[in-house]
C-alpha cells in the first residue's frame, strides 16, 4: 500500500478495540474506536463473531482518500488484487490497522483518521495534516500464532480444525513436509500420517511444540529458525532425503490427522487412561454409583488374563468398593456413557508384588496391566439438589455410617471420602427447617470430627486443623475437636498453639486421659525443642565470640605494627653537609 505505509501501533489503542459495553455497529451508524480520534462507520455487516489480531495475516481491498474525494491509494484500480497485510508488523498507518482489528469476515466499513494517526510525512498525494479515509473490505484472514513470542516458531492457520485441543500427554497422527527455504523437502510422513505420542517428540524439536497450539483436523505451515529445527549440527541424509545444513530455518507443512486424549488418571503416572472413542455428555460416575461395562485385560505382551461383559450382560461394579483393581476403577471414574478408553496400570494399581489368580491365566507379580474397557452406562444417584431435606440427612447418615465400617478396617482414604460425600449434603450453605436444624448441625460436627481423625492418620495434617477449626467455630468447648486440633499442631510442630488447645481442653475436661497424655508427650517436645534452641544460640554465641576475639587480635596486630613503624629512624643523607 505505497500511499498507506506507516509504523506500528503507538496511539495505546488495543487491537480490535472497541467499547465493550456498547452494542454492535448497525449498517451506516459512525461511532469512535478507542481513545485516538478514530472513527468508524460500518458500510455492511460480516459474518460470524471472530475478528483479527496480531499477528494474523488478513486479505483486505481498500481505497483511501482525502476529505474532499482525493483518492491517495487504491487496491481496485484496473480490477486489482487485494492486499495481504501481518498485524502488527507496522506495514499500513497506526490507525487504520486498529479499524481492522475491529471488522468481521466479509465486513465493510469507512475508518475517518484524524491527522495524527499518519506520522509518516513521505506519503505520497497526502497533505501534511490531513484527515484520511479508508474505506475497507475484510476479505479473509488467517490466523497466525507465535509460539515462544520471539520469531522462532510461527504457525500460520490455513484450515481450523475441531474443538479438541492437544495435550501434552494425547497420542497424535500427524501428516507433515519439511522443507528448506528454497522449497526442497527434506522429510515427510507417511501417506497415512506418523502416530506418536506428543511429550515423546518427533522429527524436530518444533513439531510437539506447534502441535500443542493445534485442534483436531487442523492444518498449518509452520516456519522455524534453526535453533527450534535441527540446530547447528543440521541432519544427514535420510532414506531418500537429502542432508540438512547446519544452522537451517525450515518450514513444515503439518495437518493434525486426529488425537486420542490421554489423561494422568492418578496424577503419579501410574495409570493413564486413553480415550479411543469419545462418549456422551459430560457426566462420570460418583463414588458409590454402579457402572455397566465390557473390558478385556491384557499383560504386556498381550496375554488376555480376562474378559468380562460380552456374553450378552455387561460386567457391573461399584465406584470406590474395591471390587476391581483400584486402577481400572479410577480410570472409569473418570469415563462418559458410551466411552472407549485404553487403560494402562502399573502393578501398584493393580495386583501388586504378588502373583493374583484371575479368569484365564495367574497373572505375575509386578504385572502392569492394559484394560480395554467401554462404559456402556451407569446408574445415577440423586444430585443434592434434586433432594428433599429428609432425603439428604439420610443420605448423609448412610455415607458417614459407611465411613465408620471402612475407618474399623483401617481404610483411612476412602473413609475420608464418605465422611466428605456426608457433608456435602449437609453443609454450611444448606438450609434445613427448625425441626432438624439440630440434628443436621449434630452430623454435621460428627462428620468433620471423623474426617479430621482419618486426616491425622493420611498425615495430612493442615486439613486436620482445617476441620477441627470449624468444628470449634460453632462449638467453642468442643473437646474432641481441641485435642484433635492440637495432635495435628504437635506434628506440624506449633507447639505453643498445641499447648494452647491442650490447656483449654484439661480446663473443660481435667480427668480426659488422652488429653493429659498428649500434654505429657508435649511437655517432652518443649524440653526437647528448648534444649535444642539453648544449643543453637550458644553455637551462635560462641562464633560471634570467636569473631570478636579474632577481630581483637588483627587490631592488636595492626596498633602493633603502626607503633613500630614509628619508632624507625630514617636516616639522613649528610653527603652535601
């Protein structure tokens, strides 16, 4: 655009800005862009509610004029093309790039600048001063992204794809060309494209990175500097690929052909389940909800050690019961109706270090297994909020009950989950009728109580202190909860917020034994700890008495030597006497 050449953005004006409460533009109505003078009337409307930014790469046909009628610019003349323009990158006047931020697919609209807005003087046909017109027609554009923000990868959009993002854990077919700046390829994929999994890289550095920006069904020219690509060490010759110079910048043509998402179900690793075919909905079974599936589970080397649900029934169990290996149970948590997923379960998930007799074979120990499992359906509790408020104190009874049985047997996790499923039918902001207020409010503190004890034995202690406070919030003199609340200060090692709740306790209940043996226990603690501290601050007492000492000694030295050196006579040359 010879007459429309500028510098980038300096006006503070964001791109696409407009007023955000106002309503959108109709047909011929003017209204101001931002804070800057510029105006903007819209001409016809666009397409859709997208609308470009930097550094996006629009296709547009302009004619730019002066008020009175001067044409200055013009990409119609003699039916020409339209022009292509990178946002951002400072090719057309401030202004006018801003008004382009603001337009739709298919948008045109008249953009009036005020003579700020050209601070380049050398415009051909433009007075010094002058008011411009622009009036613009937004073609097309494509989306361009910069990854690390410095130049190194960019990624241009040719065709968008789904909704599916890639993660940095999902499998991935890829489609690409690699080629040098003058065109010649130097690696491609099969015709039916490379199948890896995304953290696990692939032919160069950029690709896994540019695909965690890409949808499903995306596809893209991406350009990299040589430090993203092969570096300075470049490649050899490949199969029938030429070698790849040191220090090359590359462009890679890429389609993302499709995705399986793979997610950490147990957050260690440790089973990683991924999605073959996607289900229905977004709702996954709850604890305590019984699911219908088919699966078939299999060793590493392919060995089938069971098959369950496709003799006509389907293979049921509960969420949480323990009724099938704690991985497999986790993963399908996590599943929608309909789902197919690929489960993979370390031995710690599964049957651990010893061998477990299953429906076709004795599976070894520190077996990692791999469930193909489908969840046909699985039946729904109530919601709380589709409850009656009887319904939900039952509800809310019967998970604490069912806490009570798992904490008799030691299992402390999954007691800890009941007695948090119980309040969360009962909790803070639900409001209960006079009548069973109080005894709402009484399984209420009975609940928090139970979990804070399973949290002590899990060692997690800050929850601990958590609920035995909100116990005390509401029951000030509650006993259990002080000496609770203390035990989890004297592992965390508060000591005196420990003695605090211990005293207060002895005060509400001097003959309570286990109060008096945790006083004794934190007693102990304090010696220890004072002794301790008495040791530290004589350590520290010592080095600064050492430093000190040190310190005398060098002054000594140099009042000595000062003393000395003025005691030297210094001789007189009496050779001219």
């Amino acid at each position: 655009m010879a007459g429309a050449g500028g510098s980038s953005s300096s006006d503070g004006d964001e791109a696409g800005e407009e007023i955000e409460s106002a309503p959108p533009l109709r047909v011929g109505e003017e209204r101001a862009i931002g804070s800057s003078g510029i105006r903007k009337r819209l001409l016809r409307a666009g397409e859709g509610w997208a609308t470009p930014v930097p550094p996006d790469e629009v296709s547009v046909h302009y004619v730019g004029s002066l008020p009175d009628g001067t044409l200055f610019a013009s990409t119609r003349d003699g039916g020409g093309e339209p022009r292509t323009i990178n946002l951002g990158s400072g090719e057309v006047v401030a202004g006018l790039e801003t008004g382009i931020c603001t337009m739709k697919k298919g948008e045109k609209a008249l953009f009036i600048l005020p003579p700020l807005s050209c601070e380049d003087p050398g415009v051909p046909g433009v007075p010094t001063g002058s008011e411009l017109h622009f009036e613009v027609e937004l073609l097309s554009w494509l989306t361009v992204v910069d990854v690390y923000k410095n130049g190194g990868i960019v990624k241009k959009v040719l065709s968008t794809g789904g909704n599916r993002q890639t993660g940095d854990l999902d499998e991935v077919t890829v489609k690409y060309k690699i080629k040098l700046l003058d065109e010649s390829i130097v690696d491609e994929s099969p015709e039916e494209g490379s199948t890896f999994f995304v953290n696990e890289g692939h032919v160069c550095a950029a690709l896994p990175k540019v695909l965690k920006t890409m949808k499903e069904g995306e596809r893209a020219v991406v350009m990299v500097q040589s430090q993203y690509a092969f570096g300075e060490q470049g490649r050899a010759a490949k199969n029938q690929f030429s070698a790849i110079p040191p220090n090359s910048a590359v462009n890679i043509d890429v389609e993302l052909v499709s995705l399986k998402p793979v997610v950490d179900v147990t957050g260690d690793l440790k089973v990683m389940k991924k999605t073959l075919k996607c289900g229905d909905g977004i709702r996954t079974p709850h604890d305590g909800e019984t699911v219908h599936i088919r699966y078939t589970g299999r060793l590493e080397d392919g060995t089938v050690f069971e098959k369950f649900g496709f003799d006509g029934e389907p293979f049921d169990f509960i969420i949480d019961e323990e009724q099938v290996t704690v991985g497999l149970d986790c993963a399908v948590a996590t599943m929608v109706k309909g789902e197919l997923a690929e489960v993979t379960v370390k031995f710690e998930y599964g049957f651990g270090n010893t061998e477990e007799q299953r429906q076709l074979i004795m599976v070894p120990p520190f077996s990692t297994l791999i469930y193909e499992v489908e969840l046909i359906d699985f039946t729904k509790e109530k919601e709380s909020w589709e409850m009656s408020a009887h319904e939900k104190l039952e509800a809310a009874e019967k998970s604490k009950v069912a806490g009570n049985d798992l904490f008799k047997i030691g299992k402390f996790q999954r007691a800890a989950k009941k007695y948090s499923k119980a309040l969360s039918y009962i909790n803070e902001e639900e409001h209960f009728e006079d009548e069973v207020e109080e005894s709402t409010k009484t399984l209420r503190v009975s609940c928090w109580l139970n979990h804070a004890v399973c949290c002590l034995k899990l060692k997690d202690f800050s929850q601990a202190i958590s609920l035995c406070s909100k116990v005390l919030e509401i029951e000030s003199c509650n006993v259990k909860a002080l000496y609770r609340r203390a035990q989890a200060y004297v592992e965390s090692y508060d000591l005196e917020l420990a003695k605090t709740d211990v005293l207060k306790a002895l005060e509400l209940d001097p003959d309570n034994r286990e109060v008096k043996l945790l006083q004794a226990n934190l007693k102990k603690l304090q010696v220890e700890s004072n002794k301790r501290d008495a040791k530290l601050y004589a350590n520290m007492f010592d080095r600064t008495a050492k430093e000190s000492d040190v310190v005398s000694k060098k002054r000594k030295v140099q009042n000595t030597s000062h003393n000395e050196a003025a005691k030297v006579v210094v001789p007189i040359n009496c050779a001219g006497q």
